[in-house]
C-alpha cells in the first residue's frame, strides 16, 4: 500500500485552512450601516430558513435511501455495508459545502456594498474573496471527504482474501456511496433552489414592477428580500452543491476506472507500477489535490487597480487568474504523471479492439484535450450569450416586429449553438479515448474539473455582485455605488453562462466515464442497441430530460402564481406600504418560496432516482446502459439549448439597457422592441436558472444510480464481473434449443424447459467461446471453413 | 417465383382507377362564379409555379444523386446500377404524387365554396373528395411503383448464381433506390412547403392583420393568395410527398426483413415457405395493397346528412369511416398472414439471444401492436392539442399574465407531451419485438401505414376547407358559407393534427425497421456504444434534429421578413390598393414565397444527406448506426415537442374566438390574454408546419441514406454480409496482440506491425466463432449447407 493518499488529504485541509483565512478576512470588513446590515441579515436568515427546511426534508430523503442502500449492501456481496455511511456523509458534506457558500455571500455582499461607496477595485477583492471562500470549501470538502473514506476503506478490504482488483472494486463501490449522496443532495438543492429563485423573481417582477410600477430591489416590494433570498439559494448554494457532486463524481469515475487498468495489466502479466498498483487510482485524486493549489494561486493574481475600470478589465483580471491555475495544473499533471504511471500502461482493453500498450504520455494529452474542452465550450458559450455578438443581436432584430419573432429567434439560437459544444464533446470522446481508453476520457474529465474551486470563485462572485447592488438599492445609496456593483454583476453574468458551459461539459464526460464505469461493474459485454429492448430503452432515456425540464418549468409557473397571489394580497392588506409608511410582510413571501420549491422539488427528483432503478430492474443492465446514454445525449442537448437560449434571452434584453441600433434606429428601454425583449427574458429565466442548470445533474445521478445497483443487476442477470472471477466451467450450449448445464439453470429459471434462457444463453457462450478458443490455440488447429461445410 | 406480386399490382391500378372516378366526379361538380373561378386559378397557377420552380431544382439534385448513386454501384459488387433508375422513378413518382395531390386541392376548393353555399353535406363531399382522390393517388403509385420494380427486378436477379438470400439482397438494394428517390424529393417538399407556407402567412399577417388592420384572406392584401397557395404547396404537395416516402420505406423496410427470415429458415434447415422463400417478402406490400381496398370502402362511409351539422358530427363520419378502413385491414391481415406464412418461422435470429421459432400468429399480434399504436397516439395528440382538454387551458389560463407565460406554457406542453408517446413507442418496440423480432416490428409499421389512403384523405381535406373559406372570403359571399367551410376547417386542425402524429409515429417504427436492415446489410454484429466513436456518434446524431429545426425555424423568420417588406411596399407603391379600387400585384408575392423557400430549403436538405455519409466512411458503419439512433431518438423527441406544443398554442388561441372563462372571467378576441395567445400561436407555427413534420423525414431519410451506403461501409470495413458468402478462410485471431494472416492485413492498413487491426480482429473473430458453431452443428444436423443456398 501506498502512502500517497495522506497527499491530497494535506493538499485539501490546506485548502480549507486558506479558505477560513479569507472568510475571516471578509468579515473583518465593514459591513455598512445600521440599514445595510439589517438587509443583509434578513437575506441570510431567509437563506438560512429555506436551507433548513430543505435539509429537514431531504434528512427524510437521507434516512431512507440509506435503508435501501443497506438492502443492496445485504444482498450483493460485494457491496459492503460501508457504502451507508459513505453515503450520508456525502450528503451531509453537499449540504455544508452549499451552506458555505451560501453564509460568506450574506456575509459578503453588503460588505461589498459597503466596499463600492468608495472603491471599485475593494468592492471586487470582497466578492471575489467571498467566491473563493465558497469554491475552496467545496474543493476542499470534496478532496477531503474522498481521501479519507478512501483510506478508511483500503485499511478494511485490501487485506481480505481474493485478488488486488476485486478487493478495490469493494472499495470503490462503497466510495460511490458518497459521490451517490452528494449528487442527490446536489439535484435536490438544484432544482429546489432553482424554482424558489425564479419563482421569486419572476412573482416580484409581474406585480411589481408590471402592475404597481416600482422598480426592481424597491423596499416596499413584499417579494423583494424573497428575491435577493433566491439569489442565494439558487445561484450559490444551488450551484456550490451542483459542482461538489460533479467533482466527486468526476474522480470516483476516474478511480474506477484507474483500477480497471490495473486489472488489465494483471491481465497482460506486467503490473509494472511503482505504487503497488495504486497510481493510476491515485492519479485522480492527486490532481483535484494539486488543483486546488494551483487555484489558491491564481486567486491572487485577481485584482484591478483603476476605480473606474470597466467590464473588459474585470474580466481581464478574472481570465488571467483562471488562466494562470489551468495552466499550473496542467504543468503539475505532467510531472504527476510522469512519477505516477508506469511509462506504458501494458494490455489496457479497448472495447472491441482487443488490448493496447498506451505510453503514459498519452494520459497527459488527455489531461490536455480536458482542458482544452474547458476553455472552448467557454469561448462557444459566450459566442451565443454574450451582448454584440451576432446571435444576441439577431434576437434583438427580431424583437422590433414583437414578442413572438423574439421568441423564434432566441429558440433558434439556442437550438443552433447545440452544433458546435456537441461536436466539441464528439470529438474530445472520441479523442480522450484514442489516447487512453476510458481512463483517458476520466482523466479528460478531472483536469477539468481541477480547478473547480477557481471556477467556482469566478461564478459565485456574481451572485455576490447581484446582492451587493440589491443592498445599495433598498438601502437608497448614491447611485455610483451601484454603478459600481452594477459593473460587477455584468461580469457575473458572463461567468455564470459560461459557468453553466463548463457544468455541462464536465458533466458529459464525467457521465461517459460513469458508463463506463457501470458496464465494468455490471460485467455485461457492452451495450448493443441492435436489441430491442436496448433501443426502447435509449428513447426513454431520451424522453427523460425533457419531461423533467417541463416539471421544473411548470413549478416555477405554479410557484410565481402563489408568489403573486401573495404580493398582491399584501399591496392590498397592509396599510401604507404603497407610501412606504407600512412594513411589508417579508417573511411571508419567503415562507411561500420555500414552501412552493420543496413541494416542486419532488417530483422530478423522485423520477430522477427511481426511473433508472425501474429500468435496471425490469428491462436489465444492458437497457439501463442504453437508458443512461439516452439521458445523457438528451440531457446534454438540452441544457446547452435552455442554458444559452436563455442567456441570449436575458443579454438582448439588457441591449436595450445602453440602447441599441434597429434597422438604423437608435432603440432604448421602454420601447415596444425592448418590451418584447422582457418578454423574451421572462421565458429564458426558468430556461437557464430553473430546468437547464438542473440536466448535468440529471445526467450524472442517473449514471451514478445505475453504479450503486450495477453489481445487484450483474448477479442477477449472471453476468457480474465476479461471476467471471470464480472457475470457468465449460457449458454445452453450442445450438440454441439444446439444453443447458445445472449451473446455468440455477442462474435464472425460465418457463420453456430444456431450452437456454437468453442470459443463460450469453453467459454460456461467452465461456464456451474461451474455452474453444483456449482449446484450439493449444492444439493450433487452423482448418478452413470451407473444409467444414463440405 | 411466386406470381403473388401480380396482386398488389392489381390493387394498386384498382385504387388509382378509382381515383381517377373520384377526379372526374370532384371536376364536374358546379365551380362557382366567375370570381371564385379567378381566385381559384390563381391560386393553382401559383402553387404550378412554385412546384415547377422547386422541380428544376430537384432535378439537378436528381442528377448529381444519380451519378454518386452509379459511382456506388460500380464500386460495390452486391449493389446493381439498377438502383439510379430506381431512385430516379421515385423522385418522380413522389413528385407525381405531390402534384396530383395539388392538383386536386386547388380544383376542389372552389367547389367546396360552391357546394358550402348550399349545403353542408354536399361542402364535406367534394372536400372529402379531393382529399380521397389524393391518398388514392398516393397509395397507389407507392405500392405500384415498388411491386412493378420488385418485378423487374427478380427477373433481373433471381436466376443469377448465388443464393436466394443474396440475390434477393440485391433486388432490395435496387430498390432502396426507389424508396431514397421518394424519400429524398419528401424532405426538399416538406422544407421548402413548410417555410412557403409559414413565410407567406407570417408575412401576410404581420401587415395585413396587425398593421394594416385588414382581415384574414382579404383580396386587397397582396400576400393573400401566397397564403392559401401556402396551404397547398405546404399541407397538401409536403404532406403527400411525405407520407408517399414513409409508405415506401416502410414497406421496403419490412421486405428487407422478410429476406432475412428466409435466411434465418434456410440456416435452420427449414424453409417451408409455400411460395419459394417469398411469403416473408411479399406479406407488408399485400398489407399494402388490401389496406387501399379497405380505404376505399371505408370512404364510401364518410357522410353526414344533416345541413346543420356540427363539429363533432363531421369528425365521428371521418372516425366511423377511419376505423372501419383499419379493422377491415386488420382482418385481411388475419387471413394474409395464415395464407402466406408458414405457420411457424424456423429459427428466426434474435440478436445476442440466439435463435427462437415463432409462430405465424405471432407476426399477426405485431399487426395489431401497429393499429394499437396508430390509435393511442392519436389519442393522445388530441388530448394534449384539443379544444377544451386540460394542456390547451392551461395555457389559455396562462395568456392572462402574459405572453411570456403563455410561451412558457405551451412549451412545457409540448415538453410534457413527449411522456406518453415516448412510453407508447418503447413498449410498440419491445413488444413487436418480442412477438416477432424486427421483422414483427417492420410488420407492426406496415400495417399502420397500411391505411395511409384514408389516413391522407382525412388529412388532405383539412386544407382544401380552409382554402374554400379563403374562396368564399375573398369572393365576398355571405357569412353562412365561411361558417360552413369553418365547420370543416376547425375539423381539419384536429385531423392536421392527428395527422402530424400518426407520421411521427410510423416514423419511428420505420426508422428501427431500417435501422435493422442496414445492420442486416453492412454485415456489422450490433451497434455498441460501449465504444467511444460509436458513442460520439450517437452524441452527433443526436444534434442533428435540433440543429435542423433551428434552421428551419430562422428560414421561416427571413422568408417572412422578405415578405414583410414586399407587402409594405405595394402598400404604399400601388394606389387605390386600399380602397379596392387599385389591384395588389399578387405574383409577386408568390415569387417571392417561392424564391426564398427554394433558397431556403437547401441547407437544412443538404445536411440531412450529406451528414451520415461523412459519419459513414470517416467513422464506419458501427458509428453510423449509432448516427442513426441518435437522429431517431431524438428527433422522435422534436418533432413530439413541436408538433404539439405547436398544436396547443394554435387551439389556446382558438379557445378565445368562442369566448373562454379564465379565473372566472369570461374572455373574448382582443383581449389582453387574447394577444399573448396570439404571440404563442405565432411561435407556434413554424414549431408545427415548418419544423416539426420535417423530423420524420429527416429520421427516416438518414436511415435510407445509411441504407444505401450500407454495402459499400461493409466492404470497406469487412465486415459486409457478402463478405461472409464469398469464401471463408479460417483466421488465426484467437488472441487479441496475434499476427493476423494476409487478407485480413490486406483488408485495412494499421500502423501497427503484427497487431490486429480492430476491424480485422472483429472480421476474425466473427469467422472462427461461426466456424465452431457449424462444425459442431453438422454433426447433428442431416441437412447441408449447400443445399439450402439453392
């Protein structure tokens, strides 16, 4: 055994320890006046209201999971009883990381409020300094939580009888318990979060801005605290969740796999690694390690030093730091790779192709290609998304001659930026596994997701940004301090779109890693949807995304309905709100919030985990493969054209905000043409806060679902990667019809007797191929078929 | 060789003298006064004009297709130039079917108008008519065109040495050509109709209704007669050059299938086929043949007697008449199916399940799996669209907030929608499947197409109603003839709309019909996506429907923007144009229609047919038909989505021209709630006439494509199933890492020195697992394999 893994444990508590030095720095900051303060407090306790009642709900979700989960672990004996705890505390970390997160942006943004009144680049360092808080405990948590149930688990199964590979597959399954919790935990907060904002948002804005005429953030606005709550909830707990699962499932898939490789050099004879068979398993994990590092980094380099730069220096700052760390990371894997891997990872199994002797610098590249899917898919994304580009303006075009041309065109154009994210992930798959196998394409995936806790400053700076100006506006400051925030929050919207870019990047490949995963835990020969039942699987999965992004858009619907009732009730009721001489009734709208979104969570959270466990169950683990590649090709589809469809939306819409030139007219706030845009806007929001975000997560926990249940599905169908393991016993079962040894039928009793069932059928056949060919390699036999026929 | 094909022949020249009745009877009925015959010819001289336009066009593709189609021909051994004349017969015969279907339409409209002005009946009758002299048209030269080149072609063929199986593979190469040539002319009408028809009303509206404030079908609106020729080219010319290639393909599908069942019996030994190996083969075009007879009769059931009819009374004569044509075929199925099949198919490959008897019966149940299908999804096409029906209130409730909530609405209704469909399809799939292999589910398309006459005569009469009240509007009659041409244009929407998901539906079964047959002749062992290019494939293919209806949707959005301008122009060029007393120059308007579908329609067509032949020789043929699944799963999931949410929006507006209740409130045309109903039916449009119905073209198009390709991708990759007819060689493959002998090096080039290339290995392995399974099987078996191959 290794020492290496008290590596990334020391990389992520200093990760966490640096973490704690800014969170502590950020609240040694002014936090305003008396008035400043009071908002804030009111956003984090409502926050902090919907967290608790949603933790309270998912506790339920938590508990009986975790009674399921121990059934598996009961009846399939390579699932060890660990995989509960690792579970629960998966979940229980999701849930600390989104509550971080969430803390330091309500502790952060009236500081940066505060920050804004004189400098512009103070206000920046805040809210930035709150994103890294927020990006390091997720990190942080994420290397931590797997390194320690990782060591906890070599310690209990590597010692136990039976070979090296199979004891780390007992290991690894019981790891995916905590990627299991903190994925779900992710999906809940998501979609929950991602209602209650909208919902907020959207009941604030239609009564109002449209019906009473106040402006957006006005205090006399009962929905407004609501709002900015939502911000909170949905962007940064939301979010912070979301890519804490992704991280985690991202370097499961990739230790999986690591450990697939090591099988296959056994295999081939030529287990020629330095760490008893532990690096390729380590690599992973080694690398989320050094990228924290490499972020911790680059946050220094983010910082602006003119009080009246503009947009383009922010950014500037923001792009150099995330350059410098992904570059850092790159350079560190390098070396990772060159001490970690044998210099050729001997006899690694390429499906259908027979095996490969892949050099270890084939790994590295395939770091690379990840890196390069990172920063292309942001280069797409903002193509689409970002104000002046050709597809935003076509939308504002088309606004001149009304709402629906607006409509067509930003669909369009989110339907059409799916050309070129798909081909980008086409071919860094193909490409990632051309150099190494599915490892490469894991591999791919984590560098990646390396940097998450930089990528996760950048977005939660935004979120931050938004709330800061929401402050400055209740608290009637001067108008330059929201100018100033204002500068922030736009840069926040570019690095949220493009954010949402690399979600779903990461989530595609981790997704393929998963499957992969899967089909090695189950032990079937590849998923061929030249079967029927296969390919009525794969459209199911396909349907799967789009009902659930329908759910997620009909909550947000019904949930602003109530919002509305609500506001208007209070607009009516309480005496001299109009006037600002009565208080409204905050609260009671951020109760209506929370109450709607945890009721709308339900439902397609439930589909999500219990869809993929009907389809194992009932069609077998060749269909669930197939339903997890339709979930994924769908899903991925239909995130990029929600997520940029309603980032175009929104970006036309604030067009009009500076002006815009139509048909060679100048075109301002107000106008018909902008009208339409808001209209256009209000579509696109649960587009890409509500159901668009929420696919990657969909796409993950259903292939991670899939890997839980996967040994139980394998043993059943008598295809399990152990059921290889024991004797190979040879079965006559050379002519369908003919009847089967005892051993096949003890697998699975069919009605129709003496006749093979199909899966007796393949788990014969297999075995009657090795041997024959095992027996004809012996007695070198080369007779012509022809020779045969005759 | 059976002289059965002389019976669908015989059919066939039945339905089309039939038709031919029918034409005579629809022209010498009264055609109106003087003006309606003006309008009347006007709008057949410009849907001519269109359709001549769009056919130079085509007949230079026809060309460039004809020599690429040669150049395979002589480059592939199995695949005969028979299949360029083929193709070019049914690019005609498609056009022909177009042009008849025109034809008709624009004759009978007037005559509805006329027969309107007096009796309600009678207006159904000549409608109805037209519309049955269309499908007749269209069933009939499908099922004549294929059974006259099926016999052409054996004659060619059959005598030739070689099995029956492969000489019949190259019969059914040949005629892939015919049902690529249908298919092909189907998109290019569908796409160029769809954004005619969409451009000119969008445009004829947008300044007519809204600006100039003049009503629908108004003679001083210079679009107008681009409008219902709109209607023409589009709902009737698309539709049937449609559903011409899905009858086609389908039929063509399950004759493919059916030779593989003869293959399947002669390796089991027992072919005891009553008609000398062509039952199997025969069977979907006698289904076709007895399905014309039963729409005929069933036509003879289409009337109403009352003058005051209503709605509902037309479309229970439509569904008496409709389910009568079905359970008549379903009993000629009955009897077809006992006469022609041996009462049990022998050894009938199951893909990775081996081999299973099924008995005659079985393939009778998958007919029935078919008709099940035909109905449900109509049903449930009509609840999610319907006047009435929970969805469309929904979204009526939601125009009360808005347009933006309208949208929201009426996509999550078209989102939603895809649950039902999708669970339908799967199960038709799997149980078809399980009945009778592919083969059952080609058999199950078949019979669903099997009544495509009346299917296409319901469909057809809708837009010859709505044409009749642009008649009567534009002649200025009195309001009781629109009111009766209304009765049946509101009866056509919902056939329209049925319509679009009965194709959808057969769509997707012919599509895994044709999926089956081309795995069947590229000789692969199954599409896995267990390996990474074959996955990215279907990552590609999965994009495609998007892609293409975003472009179709911004085809609309610029044709109309054309028409937008023209429109204005002559508005304020042409005196009097107001007044009535000026003529508004309507061929331009139809030039321009034209101009800008023609130019339109290119790109999107191109793509369809130009993509999988690039996936196919740069990926190979696994990753092609992995193409295909992803452009079938997740263009089933688009046109669902469109097409309904497309149809909801279009009756939500509808709702409010009878008056609707909205939270209490009852609400008329022109209200606030109404407007936004109206942007909804707006987007709506292009979704449901331009984008939507394109999706089973594109679908089944692909898999043609793929098809005809199919033999070339297998030689080059060796993997073809002639490959395995010519001599075997026994290869020495056992071990993946193992010199290869010299033809499987001579097969494909690698890098590599003394390693299997995949394809080889694949190629090898294939021959030695085959060639230990027979050796063992001769020994018991006392039949020989030389013998069956004659």
């Amino acid at each position: 055994m290794s020492n290496l893994i008290y590596v990334p444990i020391g990389l992520a508590l200093l990760g966490l320890v640096f973490m704690m030095v800014k969170m502590a720095w950020v609240k040694k900051q002014g936090a305003g006046n008396e008035k400043m303060q009071e908002i804030s407090r009111n956003i984090k306790a409502g926050a902090l209201a919907f967290l608790n009642a949603e933790y309270r709900l998912l506790a339920i979700f938590v508990v009986i999971a975790s009674i399921a989960l121990f059934g598996i672990s009961t009846m399939v004996e390579t699932t060890s009883w660990m995989i509960v705890p690792a579970f629960v505390v998966g979940a229980i970390f999701s849930a600390v990381a989104g509550n971080i997160g969430m803390r330091i942006a309500t502790e952060a943004n009236a500081r940066t409020t505060e920050a804004a009144r004189t400098s512009l680049p103070k206000a920046l360092q805040v809210s930035f300094s709150g994103g890294t808080v927020m990006g390091l405990g997720v990190a942080g948590l994420a290397v931590l939580g797997l390194s320690l149930f990782f060591l906890i688990f070599i310690q209990m199964f590597m010692g136990q009888a039976g070979s090296f590979y199979s004891n780390m597959t007992m290991v690894l399954e019981a790891l995916a318990g905590f990627s299991l919790g903190a994925e779900s935990i992710a999906l809940f907060a998501r979609v929950g979060g991602g209602i209650y904002t909208k919902a907020a948002d959207v009941g604030a804005d239609l009564v109002g801005k449209v019906e009473a005429g106040i402006p957006e953030d006005d205090p006399r606005n009962p929905a407004t605290i609501a709002d900015n709550v939502g911000d909170n909830v949905g962007d940064v707990a939301g979010m912070g969740a979301d890519l804490f699962g992704s991280y985690v499932a991202t370097v499961l898939a990739s230790m999986v796999l690591g450990n697939y490789i090591i099988k296959d050099m056994a295999d081939a004879g030529v287990v020629n690694d330095a760490f008893g068979g532990m690096g390729p398993i380590l690599l992973p994990i080694m690398i989320a390690g050094v990228g924290i590092v490499s972020s911790i980094i680059g946050t220094f380099l983010i910082k602006i030093k003119d009080n009246d730069a503009k947009e383009a220096q922010v950014q500037r700052a923001l792009n150099f730091g995330n350059i410098t760390s992904i570059l850092l990371t790159a350079v560190a894997g390098w070396f990772l790779i060159d001490w970690m891997l044998p210099e050729t990872i001997v006899g690694m199994e390429f499906f259908g192709e027979g095996t490969k002797d892949i050099p270890s610098r084939h790994v590295f590249y395939a770091t690379l290609v990840g890196l390069g899917v990172g920063y292309l898919i942001s280069y797409f994304t903002e193509y689409y998304t970002a104000l002046g580009k050709k597809p935003v303006m076509d939308i504002v075009t088309n606004s001149s001659t009304g709402a629906a041309t607006n409509i067509i065109a930003g669909l369009a154009t989110g339907m059409i930026s799916t050309f070129s994210s798909v081909i980008l992930f086409a071919v860094a798959i193909w490409g990632s596994y051309e150099l190494a196998g599915f490892y490469g394409v894991a591999i791919a995936a984590s560098s990646m997701m390396a940097t998450t806790a930089m990528q996760l400053a950048i977005d939660a700076f935004g979120p931050i940004a938004d709330n800061a100006g929401g402050v400055a506006e209740m608290s009637e400051l001067p108008d330059e301090v929201r100018e100033r925030t204002d500068i922030l929050d736009s840069v926040g919207n570019t690095t949220a779109a493009v954010g949402k870019g690399f979600a779903i990047a990461s989530a595609a490949l981790t997704a393929l890693a998963l499957f992969a995963a899967y089909v090695t835990f189950t032990g079937i020969d590849g998923i061929n949807i030249f079967k029927a039942d296969v390919l009525a699987a794969l459209f199911i999965g396909g349907m799967i995304p789009v009902v659930f992004s329908a759910l997620a858009m009909k909550s947000v619907g019904k949930a602003a309905m109530d919002m509305v009732m609500e506001v208007r009730r209070q607009f009516k009721e309480i005496p001299g709100i109009m006037e600002g001489t009565g208080t409204p009734d905050y609260g009671r709208c951020v109760e209506i919030s929370t109450k709607a979104a945890l009721r709308e969570m339900m439902l397609p959270g439930a589909m999500t985990i219990v869809t993929p466990i009907i389809i194992g169950f009932v069609m077998g683990p060749e269909a669930l493969g197939s339903y997890m590649a339709g979930v994924a090709v769908s899903g991925v589809l239909w995130a990029i054209f929600q997520n940029n469809a309603g980032g175009a939306w929104d970006n036309a819409k604030k067009s009009f905000e500076a002006g815009v030139m139509i048909n060679g007219e100048m075109t301002y706030k107000g106008s018909e043409a902008h009208k339409a845009a808001v209209t256009g806007d209000t579509v696109g929001d649960p587009f890409k806060d509500t159901s668009g975000p929420s696919m990657n997560i969909l796409i993950k926990l259903t292939c991670l679902v899939g890997l839980v249940i996967a040994p139980i599905l394998g043993e059943i169908s008598g295809t399990g990667a152990h059921a290889d393991h024991g004797q190979e016993i040879m079965m006559m079962c050379n002519h369908p019809g003919e009847a089967c040894t005892e051993k096949c039928h003890a697998m699975k009793q069919e009605g129709e007797k003496k006749t093979c069932s199909p899966d007796c059928k393949k788990a014969c056949c297999k075995k009657k191929e090795t041997a024959s060919i095992n027996s004809e390699t012996l007695n070198e036999t080369s007779l012509s078929l022809n020779e045969l026929k005759q």
